[in-house]
C-alpha cells in the first residue's frame, strides 16, 4: 500500500462532517439571530465601523428629540405670550379710544370721571395680564424670582433675563418677552401713563393730548413685541418641522445601518436550512458499508 | 535440513500469521480510540546463517519467517506540528471568549447601554434649563446621573470579576498541567523498562503521546526524544519532563502582573500559547486594559461636568471696570463646607494697564483674610486694560472643595464672580459628580441630598436662569467628550474582537487540516484492516495445509516404505 496517498479513514470522515455540521448550525444560528432580533448588528464586532455610526446616530437622535422637546416647550411659552399681547392690544384699543372721547370738548366732568372709571378697570386688566404665569413663573418677568412681574403701582419687579431654549446644536433662542421691555416700569411705563391718563380725565382733560401720544407710543411698542414673538414662533416651528425630517433621516440611517433586510435575511435562512439539511443527509451516510458488510 | 525441519518452518509461518491477525484485531478494536495510531507487523524471511562457519557450507533455503517488530503509523513531524497548531488555537479561542465577554457587557449598540444613558443624560441637563426652578427636572437628573454611574459601576466590577475568574481557572489550568506532566514522566518510565526488557511498547507510547498533545492545548509545549523511547517536553524553552522528571508550574498572581513560574526556582514560564497563553494575555493586558479605559471615561466624565459645573469665575466687561464708586465688593466663601468670613474687596479703579494685577493682589490678600490660610484659595485676573477681566477662583490643593455665595445686599459677588453657576441657593463652586475611578463614580452626595444645589443658574443671571444647565448639556456634542471616548472604546473592542474571531476561525482550519492529515497518517481504515484480515487467514490457512503435506509426506516415509 501506498503511504503517500492521502489516506481516508472512517474517523477522518466523521470528524469531518461534525465539523461541516458544526459550521452551518452555526451560521444557521446566526442568521436566526438576525431574525429574531431584527438586527444585523448584535454586538460592536459584526462591524465596528457600522458600530461607531450607529452609536453616534443613536447619540445625535436623541439630542434632536430632545431639541424637539425644547421646542415644543418654547412654543408654549411664545403662545402664552402672543395670546396675552392680543389681549393687551385689544385692552390698550379700548384705552384708547376712551382717551380719545375724554378729548371731547362736549364732555362734562362727570362723564369724564365715568371714563376714567373704565380706563382704572382697564388698567387693573392689564396689570394681571402683565402678571400672567406660565409653569409657575411670571411670563413678562425674565428669571425673577418674585411672584409676579408688577406690583400693584405698575413697578417692575422682574429683570430682563432671558427664559433661553436650545433649539439646534449651538444655536439659542429667548422665548420669553420682559416686562421692562414691553410695558416699561413706574411713571413712565405704561401702567404709570393710564394712571396718568385716569388722573387727567378726572382733573386735566387739558394733558390728554399728551397721554394719547404716550399711548400710542406704548401700543407701538406692544405691536413690535407681538410682531416680534409672532417671528419667533414661526422660526420655533420651521426649526421644529426641520428637526422632524432630520428626525425621521436619523431613525432612517440608524435603520439602515441596524435593522436586517428581512426578504435577504428569509433567503438566506431558506439556504442555509437546505444547506443545513443536505449536510444531515450526508451524515446518515457516513455509516458507509466498509468491506465488512461483504465479507463473510 | 532435516525432515523436521519443514514443520518448524509450518510452525513459524503458523506464529506469523497469528501475530498479523492479533495486530489486525487490535487495530480494529481501537477503530475509535483517542491517539491511538495503527500498528503493522514487520516480519522477515529466516535465512541460513549470515557467517557460515569454516569448512562447512549451508546448502538449505531459508528458515521461515520471524515476527520483527510491531510499529506505529505516526509522523513526528506531523505530531510537532500538531502541538504548535493546537497550543495556538486554544490561546486565540480564550482570547476570543474575554473579548466576547467585554462585547457582551457593553451590550452596544443598544437601546440601554451607556451611550444612551449619556445621551439621556445630557438631556436631562436640557431639561433643567428649560424648568430650572422645577424640582422634579432636577430630581429627574439626578436619577439619570444615578443610572449612568450604576452602570460605570457594574462594568468595572465585571471587568474586575472577570479578571479574578481567569486568575482561577488559570490555577486550575496550571494544576491539570502539573498532574499531565507527572503522569508524562510515568509513562517515560514504564517505556524505558519495557523497552529494556525488550517488550512492547507502543500503546504506552500512543498513551503519552496522547497526554502530549492534551498539554498542548493547555500550554504551548515542544516535545524532543530521549534515549530508550523517552520523550521530554519543554514549556518555553525550560524542561516541564525530562525522562522520567517531571517538574511543576506554579501560578504567581502576587504583583500586579500575574506570572506562571517554575516552582523549583520561581523562574518564570511564560508561555504565549495554550489555555494559559490566552489567560495571560486576558489577564495581563485586555482587561487590564478596558478596565483602565472605563476609569478614563469615568473620570473624563467627571472633570467634564465638575470643570463647568463647578467653575468659580466672573468677567468684568471692558467698559465696566471703574468700580471706585461701588464701595466695597463682598462675597461668602466656604471650604470643605466650613464658612469663613466675608471676602471683602474695596472697589477700584481696575479699568487701566496693571488692573489686572491689582485687583488679583487685592482679591488674593482679601481671600488670605478669610482663609487665614494664605494660599489656600488662589484668585487669578488676566485680562484688562481694554478687555474684559477674566476673573477665577480655585483651591490650592485639588482635594479642598471651595463654595461661593452671595452677600445678601451686597453686589460683590455678581461684580467679580458672576460666571459661576450657582444653585437654587445661589451657591457655586460645588462638584456634580464624585468618586476617583469607573468603580466609585457617584452623583455628589451634596447633590442627592439637595437637588437645588445643581447649578443651572449663571450667577449674574438669577438662580432661575439656566444657562449653566445649557453649557453642561452642550457638552454632549463635544467631539472631545465622553461620548466620543466611549465611541472610540467601543469601536476598539470591536475590532479587536473581530480581528479575534478572524483569527480563530483561520485556526481552526489550520488545526482540523493538521488533524486529519494525522489522522490519515495513524487513523485505521477498516477496509484495509479487512483486507489485512483475509490476508493473514488465507497466510494462516496456507501454513497449515503445508504443515498437513510434510505431515503426510513423514507418515509416508515413515509408514509406508520399506515393509
């Protein structure tokens, strides 16, 4: 007999095909892996680099969730605001408008002392609309720690800090309006003119030409403002439409890199289960008839 | 040669035979024996003398056959192989277990492993700014900071379990070892006597041989033979049997670097291959290695949060530095939580060239007042002179924890500290995190105790403000972070383990390949022992028919002439 020849004995071929089973029950396991959990990527070594872009798409959606939140937040705190200064102007219209009558040379005093009742009303109005709250903070009052933006004499008791959300990476925005800037404080604020504007209805109808300029000085303040928030508003929601297809490309990316392609992966496990089965059906043959089973 | 002669040579035949059968039988029946290699028999023809003596001549043919040897089928080239393929695949598969244990711990990439704990927990950060008056904001943070350090934790210490765990099994490795190599040098022993008695050894040798290539793969071995059949067996170059001698390993996890050494002279053994190459490298490098860089991150974390959280600082802008008029500045100052005096600072004119230096000088001998111990907390002023005045405070020694509040009525501290971030409280200059590594990082005890200390507030700003809260949630972007450093880490092991699990598989092939390629050399084929078999039956069957003629030929001879 030949040794040179590439002897085959019954231990080589069953040690063999243990090992070609071994093999293909495991890449069966793993496809099965794959499936169950949905995922291509299990752990950081089926591919390290997908594994950095997955943690780093992982990392950046939740900041943009986040963002999306801040947004949402903000948003609610430039409603507040904008509804309040609707309510302000529509005030400050009848305000004026009641100024405007009291310059009726026609008027007596006593409708005159009527007008500056409604216009102390108005005034008392607007003071709680000045204090308006918003999770428990004075809306107009910056990052006062006091209850309210004014007090009762139209002081301002806030300062003009910025109520700040994060809106983007890097990128901030106020989503408060200050009462100091908007309604200004004491004498000259706007509290302190319709004060004026009640005393010289009652005592002074000769300063009211006055007090309408001051007022209209006000309201052109107030408008600004509004103009102002209602620009913010805006920018918060493109800011949060954008956020939401990037939100969505994220999910879209983080999937790409993560997720199974579930007809490939049903293909595969159909192959390899074929594959897995052939490998069997050899096996039942390696209980080969030697030369025993012919010898008698 | 006399007629008797022709039944020796019936007889040998007839022994022959037999022994070819016995052989043949014995292969068959260890068909399926671990290391057994097939045996054949050597026979040789008997001849007449080979010296014949003076004045005589021979002129007989030959005597019959001798039985001459029992041999093994085995390649010792193929066998060394064997033990270098075996001793490196099971180093690379140990190495691979570690490194799969590491990827299993870190659970990435994941809905619940650390780097979405981070990202939560810059979040939560945001979150405070958007509310920082609110204390669920506040208390929600600190869960999140509770859940990221829990998790430092935990992975440290399974990286230190996992560490001691292989420490162990290398002992016990080294134990089986020590018990393999003894009963290595018995079987030396018992073929060296049989081999002097003449007897058959070959079993005893496949035994050994067997036992050889088990040591292989718990520690890399070279085998080199001996005199008498013996084979010594060399781990790293130092003799682990020689003959009959059989030394012993031990394991030395005394110093930080865990060795196996001789037990005769504590040298060390330090083999790269086999169960223990692959312990050693697990135990002496990987995780020794990930556990320093979870300690990196722990404490990068750490500084990272603590540097701007608890930041103690003000600028002073460049046309606001004439403070001649403000009287004196004051501000509370506390270390290690002990109140001290007000510092106090008398207002000046700081606004030309040197007010920088003037005013650190005040600042430095003001805050020496206060301490009493001069140099304990050392101001710094850089700026000026045009620019804005940069202003900071920080304790001498790292260890000392330096705080910072307001003077109620008193504009000091927003004046030359309004940077710092302060709490609810209005007090800045208080760590978020504490610990000193991965294992005893924590949410500052301070911190749990009251969540209005998280600083989220610029002081100048208000304690409602949270531009502080904001900075430290920016840090999540920090492309020198910890979030970065995780990724890097991550993506190390990554490779390393699929570079592992490359390497075991070409291995693998490596080792099977060599395996059959001995098992083709000593394996036993059943349709050759068959073949063998009929051989030396029809062998057996032809000596005693010839035995049945030189019978009948004497009977005829002796019965049958001559009456």
């Amino acid at each position: 007999m030949a040794v040179s020849d590439f002897r085959i004995t019954q231990r080589t071929l069953s040690s063999e095909v243990m090992s070609n089973l071994q093999r293909s029950l495991g890449k069966l396991q793993q496809i099965q892996e794959q499936m169950s959990s949905g995922k291509v990527l299990n752990r950081p070594s089926d591919s390290p680099t997908a594994a950095v872009s997955s943690l780093a798409f992982r990392s950046q959606l939740t900041r943009s969730q986040q963002y999306q939140r801040n947004i949402s937040d903000g948003i609610g705190w430039l409603g507040i605001a904008d509804s309040t200064l609707q309510s302000v102007v529509s005030s400050m219209q009848r305000v004026r408008q009641l100024a405007v009558n009291g310059t009726d040379g026609a008027m007596s005093s006593q409708d005159r002392s009527a007008l500056a009742e409604e216009v102390d009303q108005l005034r008392a109005g607007l003071v709680t609309l000045a204090n308006t709250t918003y999770q428990n903070r004075p809306l107009f009052g910056g990052n006062t720690t006091s209850a309210t933006a004014y007090d009762a004499n139209g002081v301002y008791q806030g300062d003009a800090g910025g109520v700040t959300r994060t809106i983007a990476p890097g990128v901030q925005l106020d989503v408060n309006v200050t009462g100091g800037a908007v309604f200004g404080s004491g004498a000259s604020g706007l509290f302190g003119t319709l004060q004026q504007l009640s005393d010289d209805l009652r005592t002074n109808p000769a300063n009211l030409q006055g007090d309408l300029t001051a007022i209209d000085g006000h309201m052109t303040t107030i408008l600004s403002a509004l103009g102002d928030v209602g620009a913010r508003y805006r920018r918060l929601e493109t800011t949060k439409n954008s956020l939401d297809t990037n939100v969505t490309g994220l999910q879209q990316s983080l999937s790409e890199v993560e997720d199974v392609d579930l007809p490939q992966v049903i293909m595969q496990l159909q192959t390899q289960q074929v594959a897995y089965q052939a490998a069997l059906a050899a096996t039942s043959k390696v209980i080969q008839p030697s030369l025993v089973d012919f010898l008698k | 040669m006399s007629d008797f002669g022709a039944l020796r040579i019936a007889l040998s035949a007839l022994y022959a035979a037999q022994k070819g059968l016995d052989v043949t039988g014995h292969n068959l029946a260890n068909v399926n024996t671990d290391g057994y290699s097939r045996q054949t028999v050597t026979t040789v023809a008997n001849a007449g003398p080979l010296t014949p003596a003076l004045f005589s001549k021979w002129n007989d043919g030959g005597q019959g056959v001798t039985v001459e040897d029992v041999q093994r089928s085995r390649d010792v080239f193929l066998e060394a192989r064997s033990y270098l393929e075996h001793g490196a695949d099971s180093s690379l598969k140990t190495v691979q277990t570690t490194l799969s244990n590491l990827e299993q711990m870190y659970g990435e990439p994941s809905d619940t492993g650390i780097q979405q704990t981070l990202a939560d927990f810059w979040g939560g950060w945001q979150d405070v700014a958007n509310n920082p008056g609110d204390q669920s904001a506040r208390t929600q943070l600190i869960q999140l900071g509770g859940a990221l350090t829990t998790m430092f934790n935990s992975d440290a210490s399974t990286i230190a379990q996992q560490r001691n765990d292989a420490i162990e099994q290398l002992g016990t490795t080294v134990n089986e070892i020590n018990t393999m190599a003894a009963n290595i040098a018995q079987l030396n022993g018992a073929i060296q006597n049989a081999q002097v008695a003449g007897l058959q050894t070959t079993d005893l040798q496949d035994q050994r041989d067997l036992l050889i290539s088990k040591l292989s793969d718990d520690i890399g071995v070279t085998a080199r033979p001996n005199a008498n059949g013996m084979v010594d067996v060399y781990v790293d170059g130092g003799p682990l049997v020689r003959g009959t001698e059989a030394q012993t390993l031990a394991v030395d996890s005394s110093g930080p670097t865990v060795a196996v050494r001789w037990t005769k002279d504590n040298y060390p053994a330090n083999s790269s291959a086999g169960q223990v190459g692959g312990l050693l490298t697990s135990i002496n490098d990987i995780l020794p290695r990930y556990a320093t860089s979870l300690d990196n991150l722990a404490t990068q974390l750490r500084d990272q949060v603590n540097q701007v959280h608890g930041a103690i600082g003000g600028t002073i802008a460049a046309g606001n530095q004439d403070l001649s008029s403000a009287g004196t500045l004051q501000f509370n100052l506390s270390v290690n939580g002990t109140a001290l005096p007000a510092v106090s600072v008398t207002g000046a004119d700081w606004s030309g060239a040197g007010g920088a230096a003037a005013l650190q000088t005040a600042l430095q001998s003001a805050l020496d007042t206060a301490t009493g111990t001069p140099g304990q907390v050392v101001a710094t002023v850089t700026g000026g002179a045009g620019s804005p005045l940069k202003v900071s405070l920080a304790a001498a020694n790292p260890t000392d924890q330096v705080t910072v509040s307001a003077v109620s009525g008193n504009n000091g501290f927003t004046t030359l500290l309004g940077d710092t971030l302060v709490g609810l409280d209005g007090v800045g200059g208080r760590p978020f995190f504490s610990g000193t590594n991965a294992s005893t990082l924590a949410v500052a005890p301070g911190v749990i105790a009251d969540p209005g200390t998280i600083a989220a507030a610029v002081a100048s700003n208000g304690p409602l403000d949270g531009q502080g809260a904001l900075s430290i949630g920016a840090l999540s972007a920090s492309t020198t972070g910890a979030d970065s450093t995780y990724r890097s880490m991550i993506v190390q092991l990554g490779v390393e383990a699929q570079s592992a699990n490359r390497q075991v598989s070409i291995q693998d092939e490596v080792t099977s390949q060599v395996d059959s390629n001995r098992e083709s050399q000593a394996g036993v084929n059943l349709d050759e022992e068959m073949v063998s078999l009929l051989q030396y039956q029809h062998a057996y069957s032809a000596a005693a028919r010839y035995m049945t003629v030189v019978d009948q030929t004497l009977d005829t001879l002796i019965n049958h002439t001559g009456a």
